[in-house]
C-alpha cells in the first residue's frame, strides 16, 4: 500500500481511539410531565443520564412497568467494549504499519463483524429490558405491552416517547471504517505498489525483506 | 405605607372629599382619564407555556410574606413565607424553620413586612438576594433567588418598628433599618410623657454581603422623632444615607394632629462612610443588648439561632460631620434619590410641593456651615441652601417617587389618586394618570437604582372598592400595571395582590431564571436524621421520645408500618424525599398531628412532630399529588397504651419484613 491509505488506515486508528471517550447512542424519552426530557448515554465503557440523576429517575419510574433497574455495572460487555474498540485501532495502527491490502482487509472484516455483534448485542439489552418484567410487583401492567425502546428511530412507551440515535462516537466509528474502505478504494485506484511514487520506504523495506 | 389604610378606608374618603375642593382649585387634572386603549390586552398577554419579562417581588404587608408575580402579565408565581408561619409548606411549623423566627421575645409566628430590596452591585438590581424587613418586632430577612427562601434572618436591638428597612447600599454592603418608634433606649419602664426625654431613634447599619453573616455594624443614636423610609445615595452621593423622619414635634399622643403641626420635618443625611471612621476610631461605644441571628445551614436545611449581645452605638455629639439635617415639608413619607445620584426626592405627605434637594448643594453647604441650628449635635442645614427645586402643584399626598433612567420621576399621590410624572431638572409635571384607589408605593423595575428598566410601572393601591367581583367587606389589594415607554402613561392591567404591598421590586427574568435550584443533593445533606435509602430507615426510642427516619419517593414512604408507639411518647418523623429529580415534591401528614403538614423537597429531610392522644392505628400519608399512585402513598402508626409490651417496629428492611410476617402469623 502506499503512504496515502496508510495514512488513511492510521487516522482511522486515530479515530478509534477519539471514539473511545465519546458517547456511542443516545435514547431520550419525552413525557408529559417531562417536557425537559430524560435522557440516556450509552459510552464505550457505561451507561449514564443525560443530566444529573436521569439514569435514577428513570429507573424510579421504570420501576412502575416492573423494569429492571438499567445498572452499568450488571452489563459485562461495558467493560469489554473499550478494549475491543482500543484493539481495533491497534490493528489498523498496525496495517498501516505493515502497509499490506490484506491486513487491512481483514481489520475492515473484524471491524464489521463487531460492530454488528455490538448492535445486535444493544438490542438485545433492549430486549432484555424491556420484556423481561416483574409482574409480580409491576404497578403498571398493560396486557400484551413491551417496553424495548427502538435501536433507531422512535416509539410510543405508554406516556413516553423514546427515541434512540446514534451518538457522535458512532459516527466517528463510522468514519474510521469509511476511511478504512476509502484506503482500499485508494491502493486499488493507484495500482501496484512498485509505481507508487511517496511509498519510497515501504519500497526500500520491501526491497530489503526481497 | 405607615397609616393602617385599609383599615380606615372611610376616613380616607373623607379625606379625599375633603381636599377635592382643595384640588379644584388647584386645577389643571388631565381631561384624559389615559385608560386601557385597544392594544393593551396584546401587551400583557403571555401566551401559554411562554415567560414573563419580568420578576416583581412584592411584600405581603400584614401577611408577614413575600409574593412574586411575572410582568407584564401579573400571574402570581409564589408565595414566599418571610416572617409568618406558612402551614401549606411548614415554615415556621417544622423543627428545620422554626428557628428562623426566633427572637428575643421568644418564637414569634407573624409580622408585617412592607419593603422588598434586592441586592445590588455598582447600584444596579443583581439577582442573587431579596432582602426585606419586619415592622412589628424589627427584623431584615434574608431570601435567597436560587431558591426564593428565606434563608436568613436577623433582629434589630434598640428598635421599635423596623419601617425605613432594608433599604441597601450600592453594593450591600449595608442594608438598613431605623426606627419608625422612637422609645427610651435601653427600653425601660418611664412615664410615656417623658417622651421629649428619654426616647430615643436609632439607625442601623447591618452587614449583608455575606450569606449566614449579617451583623449589625454600628447604630447611629438619634433624636425621638419618627423615622419613616431611606434610600442610599449612589454615585457622588455614594457614602451617603438619607432618611426621612417626621414627628419633629415629638407627640406621644394624637400624632395625626399632634405631629403635623411644623412646617418642616427633616431628612437626616447620614454619612456612613464617616460613621466607618468613627467605629475604627473607638467613637462608637458598645451596648449590651441582646438580639438573635437566625439562619439556615445549607447542609442540613436546617435554621439555626444564635444571640447576640453586645453592639455598637454612635452619638453623633460624639462624632462630628456623621448626620445632617435637611429640613424638608412637611411629615415626609418616602425619600428616593435619582440614578445619577444627585437629586434627592422628599415626599412630603401633607405638603403641596415635591421638594427635591440637591447633592452638591448638599456638601456646600456643609462647607459654608449654612446651618440654622443644632439638634442633639446634629446640624440642620438651611432649607434654602440644599434645595434643588419644588415640583409645584403635584397633587395630593405625594408619597414615593421612582425613575425611568430617561430623566423623569414619577411620584405616587395617595390623596389625589394618581401617578404624577415630572421632569427632573425643570420640575415641571408632564402627565398624570389615575389610579384605583389611594396609591401608595410604586414600582419600576430597578426604579431606584442606577440603571432603570423604565418601561413598567405598578401601582401599588390601597383600597380596592369597586375594581374586582366583591368579596365581601375584605377585598383584595390591588395593583395596576402602567405602560411608562411612551410620552404619555398608559394602563395596562388591574391585578389582585396578596395581604397588603406596600413596596414591591422587580428584574429582568433574564437575571435569575437560570440560576434556579432544581433539587438538593441527596449525597450533600447533613441532616442528622436524614435517610439516604430505605435500607436506611427505621425506629428508635430514647425514653419518651420516638425518633422515625423514613424515605419518601415515588409512590412508597418506607417505613410504612410502625408499631411500639405508646401514649405519652413524642414522635418525631424525620421524613427525606430521595429524589433527585425536578419538582417532584412529596407531602407529609398524620392524624390527629396539631401542626401543619410536612412539604419536602427533592433530596431534603424536614421534621414533624406528633404526640399522639390515645392507643389505636392512625394513617399518615402524601398531600402533594406526586405520581399516578400518590393514592396509594400512605401508612399507618400503631399507638398502645403506655406500658403495653407491643414491641418497637418499622418495617424497613427485609429482615423487618419478615419480623412483622412472622408476627402476623402467630396472631
């Protein structure tokens, strides 16, 4: 590959690690009595209020329809999920490095394949939250409803509307793959490596390993 | 306003009857009557979900309280408890306040407060507090404008009817307070004609920058006349206190005849920078007096009292240059200085001129010692050498006088009815309005300070009549609203107000309305008896005395079952509200209890105290309609007779829960 999408595949790698620290989804809820709103964050490594005490409130009020209290602490993959974005910049850092297409497709792969673990994953908390109910201590208890709020897009939840986003880390996220797949639009583009003009060390390593 | 008006509504209609003849001759009312024309509605209307301009704090008079209301709309907002028990959210009633009226004379639950003065920097309105007085047992209360709590108050030794209060200075670093009564100081038992004697005024300068520190600096010991109202000086005349007093006469009986026999009164201008000088010089001797400082720590929410007992006295024989004496026609209400700073606006309540003095002829004459004679070492200054100029032909019974920043005054005339606009500088009067009825304060936001809103006036009126459907013998108060952008005052709006306003003050919304508290913090009270969790709650016994802590959220208290209680116990229910979420409030009541109900803000713990009468099983439960279950947000008590072997219990944590199963089960 030549120095233009390594470049690319090390600011991708750059841009993992600026995910980290960002909030990846949002879910808001509007009620009535909510005008403000209450909000929920969803980061690489926790769950948080929008505001001040929002993951308390709508705990408070979740306990109503018999929801479990949303606690990070009882979700393992938040402890994962940092390490797993962190080694995904490792790796593009490292086909950048190595300068090989193949490297880079197999990290776009592995990119692929997690975030859409990872989608399926917070759906499936989702899910988990919102049908798994104690109906024996629910105040609230509507036959046949469910409390899964959307993976995108919004819901009517008895008084709230919750509607659910990706967050700016997400579209980070979303860009380093962009610039992952522009790297290899790019080495395709600009043909083999021996004519590529700036890829004069990774010619002369290549040389040298010849 | 020091006359009871409301009171003697019929004497005042005489009166007005009486000096109308008066007034034809002095002619020239407006033909116009100014009333509403057809864009008024459109200019106070505050479309819903929408906010008003402005906040006007108005004193609830006889009420003891402090009342907010939005402008232009005039939608009453709150009631904010100063100085009377408020059994709808216990001040006064719970074991957190009730140390905030504590006094001298012991627990006082009422008291009439008359002037709301918001603190200022540089001379302009600031937003963060609201102070105000009590007449009755002198007092200044503190309110807080993140939370429209009183958070402080403090009482006002060698005083009688605390009325010129809290006027403050340019940068609170003062408020005041003087005597509207002058009595013998130390008060002691001595004849009531002995008055010209032995009574005494004072004017005290108190301390206010601080929150939970005000103190009296000094008092200034004055003649036994009647000191009514203040304003600070501002700009050159920062530095400067004036005061109006009158009963210069020194009547102890009829006043209303007795006291208005001179010709003129006097402003007493008092130098406080001087005075400064006089405290750090040791001029100033200390007192022993006793009085109370009464405020909240903002941990625990919970008041504290302490007394005080020392304070320090200036004569002015004792330090020369502190007070002059502006001589001034005739028994002078209000005293208002203008936003630059050099006009000083008398209103003489039975004088048929606005005399206003002026600054600078002030300190001449100071220099050229223009005085006419000496009064218990305080120079009056010849009327001729202060003043500034006359307002001729006002009205009737001008009584206060506030600014546009534009170069016009307006001053209220309570026997003619009627706001008076003139221009300062040429004295002439511009236009008039009537008001309904018997004005007595008026208000322009930020009307006495350095930089007026001058758009707004409100008329604060004292009696009501014919303007609302009746109500009986008692109507509200009311107050108007006065467009004042234009050449020409135009009537807005007629509301109905709360006890009786005497003045009121008001800022943009803009000042405040992001600064405000949502919730306290759960994790930063210190209350002793607070309960964090319900894990947490619970029952302990200390001979007699039963202490309960117990959660309040949505829609549960916790405990919510109490057994062990025996006649002849106190019981004191430390109830917190845990949550932590935006008006989401939480009430507290229990049979039987002779006192009020609890209201408990998110994150606080407040205090109820019930001594039940007799064995059986009473309900407690939520008064402020918290969530679709607040119905079912209730307990109940057991009390058994004193001696019964019924154990102590409250059913908090599982280990409880499964006690009082166990319980049932054997029964």
């Amino acid at each position: 590959m030549s120095r233009i999408p390594r470049m690319l595949l090390l600011l991708a790698a750059g841009l993992l690690l600026v995910a980290v620290r960002l909030p990846l989804w949002r879910v808001s809820l509007v009620a009535p009595q909510y005008p403000e709103g209450l909000g929920m964050v969803i980061d690489a490594h926790t769950v948080r209020g929008a505001k001040e005490n929002d993951l308390g409130n709508i705990n408070a009020l979740n306990h109503y329809i018999g929801m479990k209290a949303i606690d990070p602490t009882a979700i393992p993959e938040l402890r994962v999920m940092p390490w797993v974005i962190v080694g995904l910049a490792v790796f593009a850092a490292g086909g950048a490095l190595v300068g090989r297409r193949k490297v880079a497709i197999a990290w776009l792969a592995s990119f692929a394949a997690l975030g859409a673990v990872g989608l399926w994953d917070f759906w499936k908390w989702e899910y988990t939250y919102g049908h798994d109910l104690d109906m024996v201590h629910a105040i609230i208890k509507v036959p046949g409803m469910t409390y899964q709020p959307p993976l995108i897009g919004s819901k009517q939840l008895l008084n709230f509307t919750a509607t659910s986003w990706p967050a700016s880390g997400t579209y980070v996220l979303a860009l380093a793959f962009l610039l992952g797949v522009s790297a290899l639009v790019v080495t395709r583009w600009m043909g083999p490596v021996a004519t590529s003009k700036p890829a004069r060390a990774a010619g002369a390593s290549r040389v040298a390993v010849a | 306003m020091k006359i009871p008006l409301k009171r003697s509504a019929g004497l005042a209609i005489a009166g007005i009857a009486a000096v109308g003849i008066i007034y034809a001759c002095a002619g020239q009312r407006t033909a116009t009557t100014n009333l509403v024309t057809g864009d008024a509605a459109s200019k106070v209307y505050v479309a819903p979900g929408s906010y008003d301009e402005y906040y006007a704090f108005m004193s609830g008079g006889y009420s003891g309280q402090v009342s907010v209301y939005g402008l232009p709309s005039g939608r009453l907002l709150k009631l904010i408890p100063v100085f009377s028990q408020f059994a709808e959210d216990a001040y006064g009633y719970d074991a957190e306040s009730k140390p905030l009226l504590e006094t001298t004379y012991g627990f006082i639950p009422w008291d009439d407060s008359h002037h709301p003065e918001l603190s200022m920097t540089d001379g302009v309105p600031d937003g963060r507090w609201l102070f105000i007085n009590a007449n009755n047992t002198p007092r200044i209360a503190r309110i807080d404008l993140t939370r429209f709590e009183t958070d402080e108050i403090i009482q006002i030794p060698n005083s009688a009817g605390g009325h010129a209060s809290p006027f403050t200075t340019p940068n609170t670093k003062y408020v005041v307070s003087a005597t509207r009564f002058s009595v013998p100081i130390p008060n002691t038992d001595v004849p009531i004609d002995s008055y010209k004697k032995s009574f005494k005024g004072t004017l005290s300068f108190i301390t206010a920058d601080q929150p939970g520190k005000m103190d009296i600096a000094f008092q200034i010991l004055m003649p036994g006349y009647n000191y009514d109202l203040g304003h600070a000086g501002k700009g050159p005349s920062d530095g400067w206190f004036f005061f109006t007093s009158y009963n210069s006469e020194q009547a102890n009986t009829k006043l209303e005849e007795n006291a208005s026999q001179n010709d003129k009164d006097y402003i007493a201008a008092v130098n406080y920078k001087r005075a400064e000088e006089c405290v750090a010089q040791g001029q100033a001797k200390p007192m022993a007096v006793e009085y109370f400082h009464n405020y909240v720590d903002p941990g625990s929410r919970t008041a504290k009292s302490e007394k005080k007992t020392s304070v320090k006295v200036i004569d002015p024989v004792n330090c020369a240059g502190v007070v002059y004496y502006l001589p001034t026609p005739k028994s002078p209400h209000g005293v208002d200085v203008d936003p630059t700073g050099e006009y000083i606006v008398a209103g003489g309540k039975l004088a048929t001129v606005i005399p206003v003095h002026s600054f600078t002829k002030l300190q001449k004459a100071i220099a050229d010692k223009a005085f006419d004679k000496t009064v218990d070492g305080i120079p009056v200054l010849k009327y001729d050498a202060v003043v500034a100029g006359e307002v001729q032909k006002p009205g009737l019974g001008p009584l206060h006088t506030e600014f546009d920043g534009k170069g016009f005054a307006y001053t209220s005339m309570f026997i003619s009815s009627e706001v008076v606009k003139w221009k300062l500088g040429t004295w002439e009067v511009v236009d008039r309005i009537p008001t309904y009825y018997s004005i007595g304060h008026l208000m322009i936001p930020g009307g006495d300070s350095k930089k007026p809103w001058g758009k707004y006036l409100v008329a604060m009126n004292k009696i009501t009549k014919d303007r609302y459907l009746p109500t009986g013998p008692e109507m509200a108060q009311s107050a108007q609203l006065i467009d004042i952008s234009g050449d020409k005052m135009k009537l807005l709006l007629d509301f109905p107000t709360i006890g009786e306003p005497h003045y009121a003050q008001a800022l943009p919304a803009s000042l405040i309305k992001d600064k405000q508290v949502k919730f306290h913090k759960l994790a930063e009270n210190t209350n002793p008896w607070v309960t964090k969790s319900e894990a947490d709650g619970g029952i302990t016994r200390a001979g007699k005395k039963i202490d309960i802590k117990m959660i309040a959220i949505r829609s549960h208290f916790a405990p919510d079952n109490i057994e062990g209680v025996q006649v002849g116990d106190t019981v004191n229910f430390h109830v917190t509200n845990i949550e932590q979420d935006w008006d989401i409030l939480h009430g507290f009541a229990v049979l039987g209890a002779q006192t009020s109900e609890l209201i408990l803000q998110p994150g606080e713990t407040r205090t109820l105290t019930w001594i039940p009468k007799g064995p059986g099983v009473y309900p407690f439960y939520c008064t402020d309609f918290c969530s679709a279950l607040h119905q079912e947000m209730q307990g109940y008590i057991r009390v058994s007779p004193a001696g019964s072997s019924v154990k102590l219990m409250a059913n908090v944590s599982k280990k409880a829960q499964a006690q009082l199963a166990e319980a049932q089960k054997e029964k």
